[in-house]
C-alpha cells in the first residue's frame, strides 16, 4: 500500500492515543511516592513550624584542625627603647642665670622588695618553737639572710620558693605567714631588709666621692644624696648647677638658688635617677656623664633589636609550619583522604552531585541547591521540591520523611534558607507535567517514524 501523509497522520494519531493511554508504559519519571523498597514515606510539608521540628535532629558540622585557628603569634615581654635624656643646658656667652627646672614634688610610696634585696627571717621564741622550725628560723637567731633571687622569690629550706618580688614589707611578711600556716608551721617572727640593693640612684660630677646610693624606706632626699657623695665640691657657685636626669627628662637647679631654698633640698629621689653636680661652663663633663647615660640606651636598643630579629626568625617558622600543616589537609581532601558528611542532589537540578556539609557550620538546603547552579523553572516543578531523610531511630529503621517544599509563591524559598542538611540527605526536585510529556513525546516520535516507515515499505 502505497504511504501518503493520511497514511501517517492515521499512525500519528493512534500512536498519541496510545500514549495519553499509558503514559507510563513508555516513559518513567522519578517521583516521591508513600513507599520505598517495602519502607514507609512520610511527606512532611515544610513550613515555619516544622523546619523548627526538623533542625532539632541533633548533629554537629566536622571541625576544621587547630592549625587553621592558630596564629604564629607575635610573643611578648620586648623591652622598651627608652627615652633619649635631654641635652644639658648651653648658657651663652653672657653667662646668663641659669634657668631653674626644679624636681616635681612626688607622693610618698612605701618601699617595694626587689631582686637583689636580702630580707633577714628573726624569730622571737624559742624552745619548743625553735624545734618546731627544725632550723628553719633557728638560723636567722644567726643573722643569716634570704637575697631574692632573679626570680623575685626568696628560697626558705624545707618550705620552698616565696615570691617576694614587687611587695611591701607588710604584704612580704603576710605572704610568708601564710605559706609557713600551709606547711603547718606557726612561728612568731619578723621580717627585715637587711640590704638594699634593688632601687639606686647615682651621684656625680663636681661631689667629694661619686656614689651609688640605696633607696630605702626612709625618703632619700637631694640634700642627703649628695652629703652621702662627699658634700659639692664647687669653687663658683654662680656658675655652677645641679642636674637629674629622671626618666628622659633633664631638671636643672643652679646651685646659688639650691643652698638658698630648703624646698629644693628636700626634693624626694627616685629609683634610677642620675644627679649631677655641674662646674664647667663647657659643660663638657657634664655631656660625658649623660653620654654614658645614652650609651646605657643604645646598648638596650641594640638587644631589643637582637630580640626582635630571633622573634622575626621563629614566627617566621611557626607561620611557615601552620602553612604547611593547612596545605597538606586541604590536599588529603581534595584527594578524598578526609572523611566529610555528604548530601545528594537529585532530580532537575543543575546537575546531579553531592554536596559537601562546611567544616564548623551548618547548611541549609538554599545553600546546596545554589551551590550546584540551583534549578530552571522550564522543566523543574517549583511546587515540588523535596529533601529526603532516613530513620536514624533503631525502632523504625528503613523509614523515610520526605520534607516537601511547595515554592510555588517565591516567598516561600525563605524556608530553604533556615531548613538545615544532616548527612546522607537526599536533595530531589521533580520535573514538570509538561516536561514529561515532552520527554515521552521525544522517546515516541522516533519510534513511530520508523514504524510509518516500514508500514510504507
């Protein structure tokens, strides 16, 4: 029989009747069903209410190793540079009167242990207390002293290291009580500075001998600093002057004004202050005293700097260790070496993958499914979106929730950005209606040309 277009239209037409018949027979799609391989499915709309229920399955996000939290640090402790001490004072040749720069007035401090200090332990019993100590302040009936050492800690046989450093003699004392309470010892004693060798200040220039003096508890003033020096030995007053050097700060008091006010005699030293008696109109002795003081400055600068360099050098390595360590895990992931949590995407996605649940955070379903280039409208059905979880519970293993996710108003997408992903979660989005229409059609039209072309033959 010869094939005309009728001939083809009659096919046509029986074929589509028998494909709006079984549908099914010639093209099958996935879908989320109410059984699965004999398990039962329970499809759970999503909205404000159960993705609540469903975030409260317990599970927490694999962490990243400490190296990605740790720094190579900066360290700490680096001494200062310490201020430059000021140029003496020039007069000119008009030998002006020297300008007054007086001490400032300083509240009295009560008188702090130091290292180097050497404190005496005396008991004021005896006998069975004596015993008791088993020599522990039966030798300083002998006069024998505890230096505190570079530690700040004084040693006491039998009891141990007691930090001492940075304290007052009461507050020495009460730390000392209380350790000898811990060992159970009990004495009646007192405590002194025999030696004051932790806080100094320097005498020198035009004075009968130049000294290193203690400060003690008892203030030391100007006027016993440089009587303990020898007294000035100055033959023109006029022009002479008393300099401290204090902190990076240079005060000048012209000697005619000093032996006339008492105010300035009384003038309270500090620890490190550098008093200078000044003859010379030069000043030329007075430049080396304070070159010696900047020299003490610039050999500090120079360890500071030394210090800094080995500080460079190890943080440098560590930095470098961190790196390493951080680089060799993100290969051993790459390579599939590092155990991670999944979940899967199926259906019209972009592309059927898996995704891999972050380190130290969770992740929703808005993140998965944007992740992998999200899905197209044309031939994913919106209203049908659906995160697929097994039964973690012994008592229902094998069962199924299907959390449905009807995005056919836009607004609704917001429940995929707060809807968590637990691992071996299963991301699936059906196709539409006319999509499976479509795709049968493409199956079809193949077939029934061939078969219009054997019927012609």
């Amino acid at each position: 029989m010869p094939f005309d277009m009728m001939t083809f239209a009659r096919i046509a037409t029986l074929a589509l009747l028998g494909l709006a018949a079984g549908c099914g027979v010639s093209y099958n799609s996935p879908s989320v069903r109410e059984r699965a391989a004999g398990a039962p499915v329970t499809v759970v709309p999503l909205d404000a209410e159960t993705v609540v229920l469903a975030n409260a399955a317990k599970y927490t996000p694999r962490q990243l190793p400490a190296e990605f939290f740790a720094t190579a640090g900066t360290g700490s402790g680096l001494m200062g540079p310490g201020a430059l001490p000021a140029m003496p004072y020039l007069p000119d040749e008009n030998r002006r009167v020297l300008e007054l720069r007086p001490l400032p007035d300083v509240q009295p401090q009560p008188y702090r242990i130091g290292v180097g200090d050497v404190l005496l332990l005396a008991t004021r019993s005896a006998g069975d207390t004596v015993e008791q100590l088993s020599g522990l302040l039966a030798a300083q009936n002998q006069r024998q002293g505890y230096t505190v050492r570079d530690d700040g800690s004084i040693a006491i046989p039998e009891i141990g290291a007691v930090q001492v450093e940075g304290r007052t003699l009461q507050q020495a004392e009460d730390q000392i009580f209380q350790v000898l309470v811990e060992n159970q010892i009990n004495p009646s004693f007192s405590l002194e500075v025999a030696e004051f060798n932790s806080q100094k200040i320097t005498v020198g220039g035009a004075v009968g001998t130049p000294a290193l003096l203690p400060i003690t508890p008892n203030r030391l003033t100007l006027a016993e600093a440089l009587t303990a020096a020898g007294g000035m030995t100055v033959r023109d007053v006029e022009f002479a002057s008393i300099r401290v050097y204090r902190g990076g700060t240079l005060y000048q008091m012209p000697v005619e004004t000093y032996l006339q006010r008492s105010d300035l005699q009384q003038k309270v030293l500090l620890n490190g202050d550098a008093v200078f008696v000044d003859t010379s109109y030069d000043l030329d002795r007075a430049m080396e005293f304070y070159q010696a003081q900047i020299d003490v400055i610039t050999l500090r600068n120079e360890v500071r700097s030394s210090a800094l360099d080995v500080l460079v050098d190890e943080i440098t390595l560590r930095r470098d260790a961190l790196s390493e360590r951080r680089q060799l895990f993100q290969l051993q992931d790459e390579l599939g070496a590092v155990e991670r949590d999944y979940v899967y995407l199926s259906g019209e996605v972009k592309a059927q993958s898996r995704f891999a649940l972050p380190f130290n955070q969770h992740a929703t379903l808005a993140d998965a499914l944007y992740d992998a280039g999200g899905f197209s409208n044309t031939t994913g059905d919106p209203s049908q979106i659906y995160v697929l979880r097994g039964s973690s519970r012994p008592e229902v293993v094998g069962a199924i929730t299907a959390y449905h996710l009807n995005a056919r108003n836009a607004a609704d997408m917001i429940l995929a950005t707060r809807f968590q992903l637990r691992p071996n979660d299963v991301i699936f989005i059906e196709e539409q209606p006319i999509t499976q229409w479509n795709r049968a059609l493409q199956q079809l039209f193949p077939t029934l040309i061939n078969s219009a072309a054997r019927s012609a033959l």
